[in-house]
C-alpha cells in the first residue's frame, strides 16, 4: 500500500527533529566535496561529456561553481531523440511487473540518499532545508504512487464484453512512443521525475531536458535509472531552451511532451507541436493564486496559511497565493498581523538551519523583483519588502525581500501577471459574492484558497472558484503544498492544458493510447 514519504513530519513525531539537522549538516558537507564537478549528457546509454559547457551557480552565492555541464547542439538532441525511438519497441514490450520493479527500486535508492539529495537542491536552487526534502519526498512518492497505479489497474489491459459469441475482445491501453519532457528549476527533482516517471513506466522513451539552472537534481535521478532500462529508453540533454526545448517540440520524431513552465512558452510549444499533427501535450502553465479570507476566519490561521504560500520558496512556485481578497472588516487586524510576521522571517542562506526566505533564482528574477516593486511603488503602498538585500552575508546572492503591497488599482498588472516572486498583493471586499468574482477574475486557474468558518461560504467557495486545487482554513499553507495520491495537482483555465493531475489516478492516462484487440475463434 501506497505511502507517503514525509520525511520531516515522522522526525516531528518522533520528537526527533534535531536528529534531521545533523543529518543535513553532514549532507551539507559531502554535497561540497562535488562542487565544480563535469556531468555529462546522457544519451543512448552512453555518457557523454564536451568541452563546450555551462556552469551551475548557486543562486545563493554565485561564487560558487557548483557543476559544469555540456551545452547540446541540435545534433545532439536530435540523436537523442532517434536513439530514443529506436529503443523504444524494446522497452513497450518490457511487462509492466517489471517496471513497477525498477521503480520501486529506484525511489528506494532516493529515500536512501535523500538528505544528500536535498542538500544539493538547496544550492541548487536556492530550496530551505524543509522545502528541499520536501521535493525529494514527492520524487519519491510519484515513483511510488505511479508503480502502484500501474499495479492496481494490471498494466491497463482489461477484457471487455463480447461482441459475438466467438469473439474474446480486450481492451489494451499502449504507449505513444518518445516523450520529451521539458521540466523547470522549482521543482528540479519532484517534477522532473513525476512527469519522466508517468511516460517512462507505461512504456514510452524519453528525452529529458532541465532547467538550465538546476539540472544537477535531474542527473541525479537519470544516473539511477537509466542503466536498469535498455539502452536510449532513457536519454538526458542540457543545454539553451532555444536549441534543446525547441528541437524537441518542432521534431516529428517525438510522439507526446509533458512540460511545466510559464504560459508563454507553454502555449508557443503547444501551438508548435500539434502543427503537423495531433499528439498529446501535457502542459502545467503557473498560476496567479487567490485566498479569500472571510469575515468569520480564524486570523491566526488565515496569516499563517497566507505567509507561507506566498513566501515559501520566495514565492516560486506556480501554485503560490499571490493575490488575498480579505473583508474589510477585519483587514486591518489581518493586515497587522501579516506584516509583523512576514518581516519575521529569516532570510538567509538556505542550506542554514534557520533560513525561511532564500534567493530567487536569477538575475533576470532580481530584475523582474525590482521592476514590481517600482510599480508597486507608484501606484499602491508596499506595506512591508520591496527592496532587494545587499548586505555583507547575502551581496553575492540573488535575495530579495518577501512583499506585501495593497491600495492597486482594480485589474491592475500586478494583481493579473503571474511574477514567480514573494510578492503579495492584497485587496479588500465588503461582500463574499463579491469576493469570489474578484478570485475568479484571473485568466488562470490552479490553486485557491479559503478561510472562514461559515459553512455556507466554503460550500459556495467549492461550487464556484475557478480553480483545479482547492483547500479550505489549511494554515499549513493556503494554497501549497499539494500531496502525492491525495491532492492531484491540475490547473484550470490557463494554467493547463490536460485537466488530469500530477499525482492522480487518471495521470498515467495520458501517457497511453488504447487499442481494441479482438480474437475470433
């Protein structure tokens, strides 16, 4: 049976927190003797280094070199992806007993090695230590949660009811083919694997392509996997969006993309891809999140969910909670408290114990952070943040300072633009009606959330938000931190293109295509 990893909660339970630092501490300390280390590509089973490369920076501090890896050519990907397809009736035919096997196996090497792995997000991409393990954790549970998915449902091959009394018919669900997956720096692990996991374990090949800047964590699962399969099932290329990301989606070689990203490069692949012809791209394009905080809500728990949805990994996330709609009679009382602990939080280097806020992830971020806050400046009032941190300890980092702002205009930028950034923008209602209006008034539609305590308010919240993951008085977070198995994590509207959710029992649905298969006697 399908459990969840949850690697800080069971030290909590086991009053052992101190233990999970130590064991941090020292991942820290090994995850440093492979700075500057050379990764290859890997492509038709074979690893291949070049001296054309990129480096891996810590968005923390950017003197440190933390990989260097191959720049790929078209050439490159493109061989890639042929070596992918050639292997790919091999691997179909592989029973799906066995791949169940090989994940299993897979996400039991991860658990093992998990702080170390963590360790590294946290340079990484600049991750705290809870945020880190906490990617690691829901690595670890898609390969789970996916191999049992398979499991339960026999491989999707079921018999269906006769036609004919000398006909036996089944009904047989089959791979497509080459997937490339195109997957991005916030969760370089959890969505990397979940979605390589979901083409790979129903018997399609694959080209992986990460984040340029955090392809260390998908290495590392690539290194794990890809000699337990036939040569090419697996491929891993590195490199520009505009050379890899681009081959991938024009090739008519390639049979399906899973991607996660930003609209604006989801929809130009998506428009680009089915061009010549119609195949299947699974999209998850960000958010612009909303928390309606009702009259009736507990305070305490709605500053507290608020906090650490917008804030939590500075804001990077696509199911982050961007935009709070708070009656205006509490807001004061609401806003008071907000503030006081926003600007409580610890901002510092993410691998320390201490550190909540830690960097975004690139000057272009900082430069987008800066662009907001004069914006803001202008034409709202920044409550709390706004500025960038430059002091001796944070200056070679890319720190920026958790954001609250209110008084914009209606339907401003700010409050209709997905930033990626710990930026809250906050606005007051008189009515709940009109609260819900004001939530749904979003081109996109991934998470939501609401506090209150009338019942009536949280039903009609379910009835009408606009929004594929949605939680009610959560204080843990209002609108993050979906769960594997429990939480299938699917946007609406413009925030995806599928409607079937990572971490759901109709994802791997996706990934295959059915065949009718009919015996005659």
């Amino acid at each position: 049976m399908f459990e969840n990893e949850k690697t800080w909660m069971r030290f909590v339970e086991n009053n052992s927190t101190d233990e999970f630092h130590k064991n941090f501490d020292n991942a820290i300390d090994k995850a440093q003797k492979d700075f500057g280390k050379a990764y290859p590509m890997i492509v038709g089973g074979k690893e291949i280094f070049s001296d054309d490369v990129f480096q891996v920076r810590s968005p923390a501090d950017k003197n440190i070199v933390l990989a260097n890896f191959p720049l790929a050519t078209k050439d490159d990907v493109l061989r890639a992806i042929e070596t992918a397809r050639e292997s790919f009736y091999k691997w179909s035919l592989v029973s799906y007993k066995k791949r169940v096997q090989i994940f299993r196996e897979v996400a039991d090497t991860f658990s093992q090695n998990k702080f170390s792995l963590a360790a590294i997000m946290s340079f990484e991409n600049g991750k705290n230590r809870l945020e880190a393990m906490g990617d690691l954790d829901e690595s670890i549970d898609f390969m789970r949660f996916y191999a049992e998915q398979l499991e339960i449902n026999e491989g999707f091959s079921k018999e269906t009811k006769s036609a004919s009394p000398n006909e036996k018919t089944r009904s047989v669900l089959k791979p497509y083919g080459v997937w490339g997956i195109i997957s991005p720096f916030n969760f370089p692990s959890a969505i990397a694997i979940g979605m390589t996991s979901g083409a790979l374990i129903t018997g399609n090949t694959v080209v992986l392509k990460p984040s340029s800047d955090a392809p260390i964590s998908g290495f590392k699962f690539v290194e794990q996997i890809y000699h337990k399969l036939p040569p090419a099932t697996i491929n891993f290329v590195t490199g520009a969006g505009s050379i890899v990301g681009k081959t991938i989606i024009e090739s008519n070689m390639v049979d399906g993309i899973a991607f996660t990203g930003s609209k604006e490069v989801g929809m130009t692949g998506y428009s680009t891809f089915e061009t010549t012809k119609p195949r299947p791209f699974i999209s998850e394009m960000g958010g612009k999140n909303p928390t309606i905080v009702s009259s009736s809500s507990d305070v305490e728990k709605a500053v507290d969910g608020v906090m650490r949805a917008a804030f939590g990994f500075s804001g990077q996330k696509c199911s982050a909670c961007s935009r709070v709609y708070v009656q205006k009679s509490i807001a004061n009382k609401f806003l008071e408290r907000l503030v006081a602990k926003t600007s409580a939080l610890k901002i510092g280097k993410p691998w320390e114990r201490d550190a909540y806020i830690g960097p975004v992830i690139n000057d272009a971020a900082v430069k987008k952070f800066q662009r907001a806050a004069e914006i803001a400046k202008k034409d709202g009032i920044i409550l709390c943040g706004g500025s960038l941190v430059s002091d001796e300890q944070h200056k070679d980092g890319n720190f920026v300072t958790p954001t609250i702002v209110v008084h914009l205009p209606k339907d401003h930028e700010l409050i209709r633009e997905e930033l990626f950034l710990p930026f809250l923008c906050v606005e007051e209602f008189e009515n709940f009606d009109e609260a819900l209006v004001m939530a749904n008034k979003s081109n996109y539609g991934l998470t939501a959330g609401i506090f209150s305590q009338d019942k009536n308010e949280i039903e009609k919240f379910f009835e009408k938000i606009e929004a594929g993951v949605t939680y009610a008085n959560r204080a843990a977070s209002a609108t993050t931190g979906a769960m594997v198995g429990a939480q299938p994590f699917v946007g609406w509207k413009d925030s995806g293109i599928s409607g079937k959710g990572a971490g759901g029992v109709y994802y791997l649905l996706q990934f295959l295509r059915e065949q009718t298969q009919t015996r005659c006697e």
